[in-house]
C-alpha cells in the first residue's frame, strides 16, 4: 500500500512540475509577444519622428518648447545649445522667443550661446542639446532621447 501511495505522490508532483514549466513557458512567450510589439512601435515612432522634423510649422513650435524645457531644466545664467546645422535659423527664432518668457518666469537673465563648432548628427531627427556653461551638466532634448526616455517608462 505505501508503494502505491509514494507512486501517487511523485506522479502528483510530476504534474505539478509540468504545469509550472507550461505556465512559465506560457508568460515567457507572453513577454516575447510585449517586447516585440514595443520594439515595433518604437521603430514607428523613429519613423515618425524623422517626418516631424520636415514639417517646419511642427517642428517650429517643437523646437521652442524643447528649448524652454532645456532652460528650465538647467536654471544656469549661461547655456550652449547644440542642434543640427540645418536647424540653426529655427533654433535661433526659438532663443529669441523663449529668452523674455525665461526671464520672466524665473526673474534671472540667461545668456544663451550655439555651439557653431559641434553640431549635432544629422542622422537624428532633430532637437536639441543644452549644457550649462562648463559643459558638465547637460540637457539631452532630442528627439530620439525623448523617445528612449517614453521606451524605459515602458
């Protein structure tokens, strides 16, 4: 009788051990699924981005706002922003824009210079990079640093 019982015992925790491993391969194909559906909608948004940035009316009023974040982030009285060359006049029009609403805001003058020596890749799809006036601290307000920043909080 007590080899019976043994016998049902370890039967029952055969099974066990059985459903464990398909419930665990069941969640491992269940994340595999997730990831691949993120990893495909990044590479959407990538895509999308690259057509923000053509559409200069868009890209304009985006372009301002990165750079006023960058500027409240940072709180520094001398910056450098780096942007793509082709992005210049537009950043320009964002500095002229956003230094009076700065000023007003944070009641301090802010001293804002392009780096005309360091541009950032034209392979990216646009924004900016701010650093205070040192260079250590930096601000990454491009794009595809928004992006992976949205990908992590996933």
């Amino acid at each position: 009788m007590e080899y019976y019982e043994k016998k049902e015992k370890q039967i029952e925790q055969q099974k066990k051990i059985q459903m464990s491993n398909l419930m665990n391969q069941a969640r491992l194909k269940v994340l595999k699924a997730r990831d691949d559906l993120i990893a495909d909608l990044l590479n959407e948004a990538r895509q999308r981005l690259a057509k923000i940035a053509k559409d200069p009316a868009r890209y304009q009023t985006l372009m301002e706002g990165l750079v006023l974040q960058g500027f409240y982030q940072l709180l520094e009285p001398v910056v450098t922003i780096r942007c793509r060359k082709q992005d210049i006049p537009m950043l320009k029009a964002a500095i002229q824009k956003n230094i009076p609403i700065y000023k007003s805001a944070v009641k301090k003058d802010i001293d804002v210079r392009i780096d005309q020596n360091n541009f950032l890749s034209a392979d990216i799809s646009g924004g900016v990079e701010i650093y205070n006036q040192d260079g250590k601290i930096k601000v990454s307000n491009t794009l595809e640093s928004r992006l992976d920043l949205m990908a992590q909080q996933v």
